[in-house]
C-alpha cells in the first residue's frame, strides 16, 4: 500500500488531473485506488459520479487536517493505493499530508508563478524533514507541456528546480483535450473509444508512463520505514485501538 499526495498551493497547477490520471492508470493495471479529495470543489467526485462505477475505485470527499490521518487508517489494509488530492489552500494540511505520505507530487505548469506555488510546498517538505529529521520523497512532475515544442517558460523552471537539487519526474503531462474533458464527461482513459477521441493513443501512453515513473519512485522495506515520518504513529494508534477493541 502507498500514499501518494498531490501539492501545489498555487490553484489550477493540476494536483486533481495528474491524480485522476495515475488513479484511472492503476485501476488498468488491476490494483484498487482510493482517493482522498482536500478540494472543496470536488472535481474528482464530480468526475466519480459520471463514470461507469468500478468496484476497485473509491472518493471521499470532504478530506480535512482533522480526518485525513483517519481516513488513511480505514483504508490502509484494504485498498492498494490512496492518492490524496489537496486543495491549493492550506499549509498545515500540506505539510500534514507531506509527513504521511510515501510519495509526495508536485505539479507544476510552465510558468513562473506555478514555479512559486511548488517552491511553497517544497519549503514545507524541507520543514517537516529537518523537524522529524527524515526524508520526505517526493517530485515535481511537469504538467500541460506542449506535445511539440519545449517553451522558455518550461526551461525556466526546469531550471529553477535543478538549481535547488529538486527531483524531477522524466515523464512531462502533456495538454490534452481529453484529459480537460474527463471532468465534463467522465470514464476512465483505458475505456474511451479511440474512433471517438483524437490523439487517445498518446494520451494514454503519456499517462502510463507516468504511472510507471511514479510506481518506480515507491521505496520498500526498510528505506520506506524512515519515509512518511507522521505514518507510524498513525498507524500504531489503530493497532492500540484493534488491541484495546479485543480486550474487551
Ligand atoms: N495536462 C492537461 N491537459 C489539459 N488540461 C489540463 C491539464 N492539466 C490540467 N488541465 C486543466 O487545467 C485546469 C486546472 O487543473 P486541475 O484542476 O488539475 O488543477 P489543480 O491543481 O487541481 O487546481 P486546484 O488548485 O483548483 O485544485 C482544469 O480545467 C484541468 O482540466
Ligand atoms: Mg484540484
């Protein structure tokens, strides 16, 4: 099991997108996926509710400071992966989300002020790591690149990101119409009719590796026990609580 979080405090840099897309890319692959959605809007839910229902994919909406660590101690024996898709707004949610999560993503669009927006969220990894002295893993993922060209905007923040040592994922998200058309229609990417959806085959193939980038990052075994400083004690709580609960 893995939680992977999607923070950026700037609005619009594809937190909800990239989530939907390695949820949607999993469910493929066979594993059950549980999204956490910290977005008012509810994007993900809206998305959930037009599409054709799927036994092995679950949203819960409504995520908060408050509940997350709950959510996560429900859903951890049961699910193989929980996404955690966060709003643009709130740094202790980020930061809490940060420290119990396996991986932590972060998108970032071609532009300076997206640029800005992720430097927010890797300043609050950087606080959490050197208070729970331990690392946080976690990349930027470059998203809504153009298929053809590679802009200065692009460049500069590639460029900006390097220069502090942050890690990168390959795969870059490319605009994609129907990845904008996801949420007005609904359906998973593997089952849109390729007659009906242009450049299907390339979306697809943009958002597997992706997902293949993203499942490499996972760590195991020992490493993983000193990521995700927060998750122990999360954890361990329900496992004091089981053992409270049979006592009696
Ligand atoms: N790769 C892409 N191709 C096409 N459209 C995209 C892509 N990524 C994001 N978008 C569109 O950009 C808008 C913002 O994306 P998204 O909702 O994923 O960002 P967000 O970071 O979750 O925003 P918020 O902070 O408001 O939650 C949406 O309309 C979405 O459909
Ligand atoms: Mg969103």
């Amino acid at each position: 099991m893995a939680v992977i979080s999607f923070a950026n405090v700037k609005g619009g840099a594809g937190k909800t997108t990239t989530a939907l897309l390695l949820g949607m890319d999993l469910i493929r692959q066979g594993y059950s996926v549980a999204i956490l959605d910290a977005d008012p809007q509810g994007w993900i839910a809206t998305w959930f509710a037009l599409s054709p229902p799927n036994e092995r994919f679950t949203v819960t909406s409504g995520v908060t400071t408050a509940n997350l660590p709950g959510h996560l101690r429900r859903l951890h024996n049961s699910v193989d992966h929980i996404l955690v898709d966060l709003s643009g707004a709130g740094d202790v949610l980020v930061a809490l989300a940060a420290g119990l999560s396996d991986l932590v993503l972060v998108p970032v669009q071609g532009c300076a002020l997206d640029g800005r927006g992720a430097a927010r969220v890797l300043e609050l990894i950087q606080y959490v790591e050197s208070n729970a002295r331990t690392r946080i893993n976690h990349a930027v993922v470059l998203n809504r690149v153009s298929a053809i060209v590679t802009t200065n905007a692009i460049r500069n923040v590639m460029t900006m990101l390097a220069g502090r040592g942050v890690p990168m994922l390959q795969t870059a998200i490319v605009e994609r119409r129907v990845y904008r058309d996801l949420f007005d229609h609904g359906g998973f990417l593997h089952e849109l009719d390729e007659a009906k959806v242009s450049n299907l085959a390339q979306a697809r193939m943009n958002a597997e590796s992706f997902s293949d980038e993203v499942q490499a990052l996972l760590i195991s075994g020992q490493e993983a026990s000193l990521a995700a400083p927060y998750a122990r004690f999360c954890y361990q709580r329900e496992s004091r609580s089981n053992l409270a609960a049979h006592a009696v």
